[in-house]
C-alpha cells in the first residue's frame, strides 16, 4: 500500500545523524496528574476550529485530550532517550536510544505503567531506493478522470456547488515530493488553501522531499490541472499534509507515529482525514499482528482512529492491497470502527488486490469503495496519469466527497448527526442489502447519501418539538418513519391498522429512519401502534 523511496539521506536525518542503530519504545503513562492544562480551557491545547468541530456535534472534551504530563516527559530524557512524538489520547510517548539495555531505567519509573519494545532503524540494513520511473501521460476525456467521479455520483453534489469549500481535510501518508511546485497543485498554493505540513516521521524536515505517495493520494482530492482537465473530488477544500511513513522501512513504531499524525490533524480542526496507510507484517516477525488481532479495538493506529471518529472527525481509510497476498485480509487502522475503510474496484468488478473483510470481530469492511484500478491522478511531474493502482487511491476519491457531503450537510442541518451522516454513505452502496467480504457495502453513491441527509434533515426538523415517539410521513404507498430524539439508536416496533383493525404491516425499526413500502393504501384514518419494549403507545395517521 505505500510507496517506499525515501533516500538514505532522510533516514539518516531521521536518526539525528547518529550510526549507531536506535531503539525505539512505546511508553505508557499511569495518569496525567498535575497538569497544567484543564478541561475548561481547551483552547489552551486545541485550536478554536476543533473546538468548535466538537460543539457541532454535542461532543464533550474529555481528559484524553488533554496533554501528556510534561515532567513525565522531561524525566524520560534525563534519563538518556530522545522522545521521537506523544500522544496525548493513549498517554504514551514514542522514544528511541541506542543503547537498548537502559530501558529499564523507564520501567522503574513509578508514572509509567507499561513499555513495549517497537522496532528499531538501522543505517547500515537500508539501501538508496530506486529512481522514480517516468510514467506516460493518459488520454483523459473528462475532467472526473475515467469517470471515477462520476461513477459515485459526486458529480451530483459538484454541480450543486459542493466541492469542499470551507472544509479541511488532513491527509496521513508517506510523502508529498512536488506539491510545492507541481502545477497540478496551483490553485492549491496561489489560493492559501495549504494550511500546514508537518513532518513527525522525520521532524524539521520538509514534507515535499523524498516519497510521493501522498502526493498523488493528494492529487485524487486536491488536484486541479486545467491544461488536462482533469479535477480532484475536493477541488476547493484546505488541506494539512502530515508525513507518519519512515520510508524504506516497515516498523511498528509507524503506527505511533500514525496516532501522533491523526491527533495533530485534530488539533488542527479537520473536518475529514484520509489516510492511505496499513499495518500488519513488519521487518521484525516478532511484532507482527495476528488477524485475531483486527478487531479495532487492539492495535493503537485502530484504537485513535475510532477515537478520532467519535472526536468528530471523518475518517477514510485504504481497506488495503493484501486480496492476492497470504494475508489476504483488513489491517490496520482500517479494521476501527466507526470509520470509512475503502475497498476498490473497476467497473463495478472487485480490484482483485483489495483486501477482504470482516474484521475479527466480524464487522463488515470495507464499508465502501471507489475505482481503486488504473486511477486518475496527477504524477509528480505534473502530468495526469491512469497509471496507478491499489486502494490507496480509492481512498482520497471518497475522503474528498466526504468533505462536499459534509459541506453540504452542516447547511442544510445546523445540528449535525454523525451516526446519520455515516449511514447516508454506507446505506448508498450498491451492495448494501447483500454485502460481500472484498466489496462490503460496495461502491458508493453521493446522490443516495445526499438525498437521505436532505430528507432526514427535513423531516427532523419538522419533529424537533414534537413529543411523539414517531414522526410519520406519507407519500404514495410509502411510510418514513423518523425516531424522535429520545429513541436515537433504540429498536421500536410497529404495527399499522386500516379503520377495520386489519393489520396493513408490522416492521421491527432499527434505525433512526425508515422507509416502508405497502401495498395500496387507501385514504383515511390508521392506527400506528408503537411498541417501545417498556410500554406501547398508538398514534393516529391521516392517510390522504
């Protein structure tokens, strides 16, 4: 899934220059007392954007975010380590040293409560990669690039008006070699709609050096290349370029590294991440994952990508390349929960290399997909291409329409649901009453999940003051049942009677809104008998 073509010279950036080979450790702290930072003044530790991110959705800030214990943090360096990156949500720190025997001087510690030992960086094991290949440039007959766009109806909301504006997106990945300079990123840089950049595999390095994976992850959203017509899936949304990959290296430290990137995009305010990455097999078998362990609830870059979910913040991630390889299954953090794994196909065919579902815990993955073979992008060198392929691209082509639904959505709904906004784009895929263990919910349609967002806004507001347990609307031989706010995410069960007491359906509602087909209904008077476990109610409905 990643590109790996970091030259030996950033990998000895990396390590500060030293060539000796470091250690590194994930450190787990017992507590964060004596703070400094308190939760009624978060604007000391977050920015006022995600603050505000949070109120909009009714989400409360809470002690994981405040930050790590900084005495704690000075004693791990008096103690001989260097401190590589933090993360705030887990309590941990991610910290290296070359002499791997002094670890027990941190287990001593009476703050901390756990170490792990998560690989090491080697100087003398890495080789310079290989030059980039030229790639050939691509006939392209429209502006979605071999209708990756068009074929998840994000032409829809493009038309509309809804092309990201005003929404930021942070994208984790490897590296973005060019973004600076690469024409296809123009409007990006001359409109002051590149935000940030930050470094955290390699700090104080620059983003735009070396790898450019990312780059071209970002080009499926950002790019805008008129000479060749071709526009990404969120041409006018800000974006935070975030670098967690080390290079030509896979170690377990990536995936802190990768919870330290997510919780600085939060920092940050997004709205959307999209995050090409997975995790399983490592340079070290030792610490590779065991499927039983992609449940979203074990591996760290699973655990704060949920958390990153329920902090607000929408989150797609490549469902991986691993369908042909012994592996052959979802890794991490696309297993979390709560998030946008995207699998990837062609022409509505599965890519025969995206990895399958469910999770251990029998969740169904990916929870949708978009063109993941032969996709359009803009190369390093500035020319668009259908050269590439692999989930890594399917990913960025659905995180970029999440951001226009999201735009769209937080205007027609100034309470926004996050629960309703997931399920909008789940309940649009084409697989989504059969799905299966490559394609999950199977390829999204932005039309779908815009129409029931805009219908499940309308009637919501409607119900917003009213005290029934249901709000019913009727249109033809079709009944929308919505859940009042009290019974959001409850099971009711419900039976309509004609005026003869015959019974016209009974139905089991699970979500908070559903649509039943009936028979022809004739007009008049029905009896809606609720039954909400504890105590069942009726409710007249006047069918015109």
């Amino acid at each position: 899934m990643k590109k790996k073509l970091l030259f030996i010279l950033i990998i000895a950036s990396f390590i500060n220059g030293y060539a000796a080979v470091n250690y590194f450790f994930s450190v787990e702290f017992t507590n964060k007392n004596n703070t400094p930072y308190s939760l009624t003044n978060p604007s000391a530790y977050l920015s006022a954007r995600s603050i505000e991110r949070r109120a909009s959705f009714g989400i409360p800030i809470d002690s994981t975010d405040l930050p790590v214990n900084q005495q704690y943090i000075q004693q791990i360096v008096d103690s001989g380590f260097v401190v590589h990156s933090v993360s705030k949500w887990l309590n941990r720190a991610t910290i290296y040293v070359s002499d791997s025997t002094i670890i027990q001087k941190i287990r001593q510690l009476a703050f901390v409560k756990s170490t792990q030992y998560t690989g090491k960086v080697d100087p003398a094991n890495l080789a310079p990669s290989s030059p980039q290949k030229a790639k050939t440039d691509a006939i392209v007959t429209d502006y979605t690039g071999q209708n990756q766009l068009k074929e998840i109806q994000g032409d829809y909301l493009h038309n509309q008006g809804f092309t990201g504006r005003g929404m930021y997106i942070g994208v984790i990945d490897g590296g973005f070699k060019n973004v600076h300079i690469n024409p296809g990123f123009d409007s990006l840089r001359l409109q002051g709609r590149l935000l940030k950049t930050k470094n955290i595999a390699h700090p104080g390095r620059t983003v735009f050096q070396g790898d450019n994976h990312g780059a071209l992850v970002l080009s499926t959203m950002a790019g805008n290349l008129v000479s060749s017509n071709f526009r990404g899936t969120a041409p006018h949304a800000n974006y935070c370029l975030i670098i967690t990959e080390v290079g030509n290296s896979e170690s377990l430290f990536e995936t802190d590294f990768w919870v330290s990137g997510i919780e600085y995009a939060d920092s940050l305010g997004v709205d959307v991440i999209n995050s090409s990455l997975g995790y399983h097999t490592f340079d070290d078998p030792s610490l590779n994952f065991s499927f039983s362990q992609m449940n979203g609830k074990t591996v760290r870059s699973s655990i704060a990508a949920t958390m990153g979910a329920h902090k607000g913040i929408i989150i797609a991630v490549s469902q991986g390349n691993d369908g042909l390889k012994t592996w052959k299954m979802v890794g991490s953090p696309a297993d979390a929960d709560d998030i946008f794994s995207v699998g990837g196909l062609q022409s509505g065919i599965p890519s025969n290399f995206s990895s399958f579902g469910p999770t251990a815990d029998g969740r169904i993955k990916p929870e949708t997909c978009a063109k993941a073979t032969n996709t359009t992008l803009i190369e390093a060198t500035g020319i668009v291409s259908s050269n590439e392929t692999g989930t890594s691209f399917a990913s960025p082509i659905i995180a970029g329409m999440l951001a226009c639904l999201l735009q769209h959505y937080k205007q027609i709904n100034p309470t926004p649901n996050l629960y309703d906004f997931r399920q909008a784009v789940i309940k649009s895929g084409s697989l989504y009453m059969t799905p299966t263990d490559q394609l999950g919910y199977g390829l999204a349609n932005f039309k779908i999940a815009d129409e029931y967002l805009s219908t499940l806004s309308s009637v919501r507001n409607i119900a917003q003051d009213k005290a029934e347990i249901l709000e019913v609307k009727q249109n033809g031989n079709s009944f929308t049942f919505l859940k009042s706010a009290n019974y959001y995410g409850k099971t009711l069960f419900v039976k309509l009677f004609n005026s003869t007491g015959m019974q016209v359906f009974g139905k089991q509602l699970v979500d908070d809104m559903t649509t039943i087909e009936t028979p022809e209904t004739k007009a008049g008077i029905y009896i809606l008998k609720i039954n909400t476990g504890i105590k069942v109610v009726s409710q007249k409905i006047l069918v015109r």
